[in-house]
C-alpha cells in the first residue's frame, strides 16, 4: 500500500517500505497517511479497508495462530524456544492481553516454510537479477568488486534460471496460497517468533548464506503470501545461566492483507 517510488528494487513485485517507530499508535498514524496509491508506482494499490488515523478498539473475541510445536524451529537454540513458549503461555492464560479472550490454535507450518523457501529460489533470484541486470552486465568484473561476494554469488546464479523455472516458481507459490487460504482464514492472525536465533558476527561471516536463510524462516514467507506484520519486543531471555547477558525477544504479529489494524492494535496491547 505504501509507494515504493524512489525505493532501489530488491524483488519489485515483493517490495515494501517498513515503518520504524516506538509505538504501535505511531506507526499507524503513520500508515494511515501514507498507504495510498501513487499513480507513479504500478504496483502500488489501495488497501482492502480504509484506515482511520487511531487504532480501532480489539474485538471481545480473538482466534491467534501459532506454528504447530513439532513445527517450531530453534536450530538448537533453547533459550529462545523457552522465551517463546513461555510468551504462548501468558497468551493462553489472557495475562498479555487482558482486553479479550484469546483461543490459541495450532497451525501446521510446513507451507509457510514452503513459501519462504522460495524466496531465494527461482523467480524471485531471478527478479533480484534483473534489478540490477545493467549493472552485472556491463560491468561484470566491477560488480564482483562493488557487491559483498555472497550477493554476487547468489544474485548472479539467476543467469541459471530459464523462464519456465521462473514460471514453475509462481504455479509452486500459488499452490502454497491454495492450500493456506483455509488455514488464514481460520484464526485472526498468527504469532511467531521474530527470528529463531540470534548470531555472532562471527558465525554470520563463517557461513553468511544459511544464517541468514534461518533468519527470515519466521518472516521470508510474508510478502510472497501478501501478509501485513508488526514485529514488537517482548522482553529478552539469558545468553546463558551463569551469565548475566541476555538476548533481546521479539515476536511478530501477522495477518492477511487488509488486517493491519487488527495486527497493530493487538500488537499494541502486548
């Protein structure tokens, strides 16, 4: 909904403009001004429902999805699986939003790790190359220069990638979105953990490519399946037990496209 006009392209037909606030009211009144179509952006678009500049009241009632717990992934990291049960329990139990009765249910995750997958695969490698196609064309030497190595390599793997590749990618994501339409429409929208992790320096630079894929596995997914989020800190949770460090905690709230007020007012109250 927000112009992307002036925006360097990522993956055009992905692309969106965050909003970096320090309160949930602030982001949407900020949203509410500045989700409107731009006749200069082809793929800009007028939101499903119009927005007020105040987030609306939460309804008495509220079905949140969360990813099945066979489903969850941690890749090892305890302390971050513990803080986010934890975080589940105080839903259930009504002590994170106090001003309706919350249902938890389980929803099978499989597709949307899926959908994520995809997002460095086929089509979308593809249209992230042709955003820069110029640039690594005509100054292929230069661009192994300019880019860190790994976007090189990863962008430049498209050259690979024929037009029915492309093609199998979208008939692959709008399967996923076939399958998962009942499944959104079942709850009123879902929490997952922000990121399943957290790294070092370090181990980002030992194997840049996978630690980065495990980042996104709770958000790569959002933009291909059009979904609305809003990511809020929640506390943090020990490095370790004889140790006083401790890692930030974050959830992210997200629904189909239109919910962002809902996704925001109930991100307000936690």
């Amino acid at each position: 909904a927000i112009s992307t006009k002036g925006v360097v392209p990522a993956c055009r037909t992905l692309d969106c403009v965050s909003i970096f606030s320090l309160t949930c009211d602030d982001a949407y009144r900020v949203l509410s001004v500045v989700a409107q179509p731009d006749p200069k952006d082809p793929y800009s678009r007028q939101l499903p429902v119009s927005l007020s500049p105040k987030l609306p009241t939460l309804p008495s009632t509220l079905k949140i999805g969360v990813p099945r717990k066979d489903d969850l992934l941690f890749f090892g990291d305890t302390l971050m699986q513990s803080a986010f049960e934890r975080l589940l329990w105080q839903l259930k139990e009504n002590e994170l939003i106090r001003k309706c009765r919350v249902t938890i249910v389980d929803i099978p995750f499989a597709d949307f790790y899926a959908a994520a997958a995809l997002l460095y695969e086929g089509a979308w490698v593809a249209e992230r190359y042709a955003s820069i196609k110029d640039f690594i064309e005509t100054a292929d030497n230069e661009a192994s220069v300019a880019m860190h190595p790994i976007t090189h390599q990863i962008i430049s793997g498209a050259r690979a990638i024929s037009a029915a590749d492309a093609f199998l990618g979208f008939y692959a994501l709008q399967s996923i979105k076939h399958r998962l339409a009942p499944v959104l429409a079942s709850v009123d929208l879902l929490v997952v953990p922000t990121a399943p992790t957290h790294y070092t320096v370090d181990a980002v630079l030992s194997d840049p490519i996978a630690t980065s894929s495990r980042l996104g596995t709770y958000t790569n997914f959002a933009n291909l399946l059009d979904m609305c989020g809003v990511a809020v800190p929640c506390g943090s949770c020990a490095l370790d037990s004889d140790d006083d460090s401790r890692w930030p905690m974050s959830i992210t709230l997200l629904g189909v496209a239109g919910r962002d007020a809902l996704v925001t007012a109930v991100a307000r109250e936690i």
